[in-house]
C-alpha cells in the first residue's frame, strides 16, 4: 500500500476550501486531516488563515462549514434573551428548531472578557443531538453558566412569523428574557 502524500502549504488550503464548498455538512478537523494527511493542528492553523482571508468558513459544533449566502428566500435574523439551568439547554434548542429556526449563536456577557460568542449552527434535533452529545463527550461547559443561566441567541429563519412563534414558545416554557 503506497503511502498517501502531504497535500502543502497553499494547494492544501485551496483543497480544504474545495471539500467545505462543495460539501452539504460540517466538516471535522480529524476528517479535513485525513483527507490532506495532515495533523488536525495544522487543519486548524488553515482555517485560521482562510478566515483571515475573509473566507466565510463557520466553526460549529458539527465541524467547519462553508457559510454559503443563501440565494432563496431572505434569512430574518433576530437576537433573543434567554434563561434556563444547564439542563434545559437541549430543551430550549429543539424547541427552537422545531419551530424552524437556525440557532446560529450563544453570547454571554463576561466579566472580564466582555462579549464571548460561540457558534452552535443547529436546525434540525439531529443537530441539536450531536450538540449535546459533542458538550457531553468533551466535558465542556456551556457558556451560559457563567453568566447564571442568562445567555443571548442569534436565530434566523425565512420569515418573521417563524422567528414570532418560536419567540412565544421561549416564553411559555419560562426560557425568554422579555425586556
């Protein structure tokens, strides 16, 4: 079996936006390794590089994504207030999605580092699902606790109506920050 050549420097990059255009899901860093017989630091060093070159390419919990404008329908975008314990965190994103919402951010407001957003990209309970299980298997905190529960979203959707309707659903289960 011949062994599988480094892909370098810039064809690498070029190669790694190729796959990210071109593909419909996010892609792990291990994955984008693989396929350039790379370390998955380097990967990491490559995004960073495309992204400094304004390449729209999104860190989500489901790997890199290629953020495509969408040609359709406009996208409505809203910023929402929540709070919830830990627990409810599944709870509030399937509700949202299930309203046909994008959750495409959390913000908390830190003490000392201001503003900390982190990217989420979850629409459908299959992604919100490998969201959870990804903070589960890494161990990793959400955001919102340091901030006692309280924690901003992003949402978009194709009309204002569904933004609404999700908005009132938060509300009836406790989570919406009115103000």
């Amino acid at each position: 079996m011949a062994e599988q050549k480094k892909i370098l420097g810039d064809e690498r990059r070029a190669f790694i936006l190729e796959l990210l255009k071109d593909s419909p899901v996010p892609l792990t860093g291990s994955e984008l390794a693989t396929r350039t017989n790379v370390s998955r630091q380097v990967i990491v060093g490559d995004i960073t590089l495309l992204k400094a070159k304004d390449e729209p390419i999104i860190a989500t919990s489901q790997g890199y994504l290629y953020f495509k404008q969408n040609t359709g329908a406009p996208l409505y975008e809203r910023t929402i207030a929540c709070r919830h314990i830990p627990g409810d965190t599944e709870k509030e994103l399937n509700l949202l999605v299930d309203h046909g919402v994008l959750v495409k951010d959390v913000k908390v407001e830190h003490a000392v580092y201001g503003d900390l957003t982190a990217s989420i990209m979850v629409s459908n309970r299959q992604e919100v699902k490998q969201f959870m299980a990804n903070i589960q298997t890494t161990k990793a905190s959400l955001l919102s606790e340091l901030t006692g529960g309280i924690h901003l979203h992003t949402i978009a959707a194709s009309t204002v109506q569904t933004l609404d309707k999700a908005e009132v659903a938060l509300k009836e289960a406790g989570f919406l920050i009115e103000y």
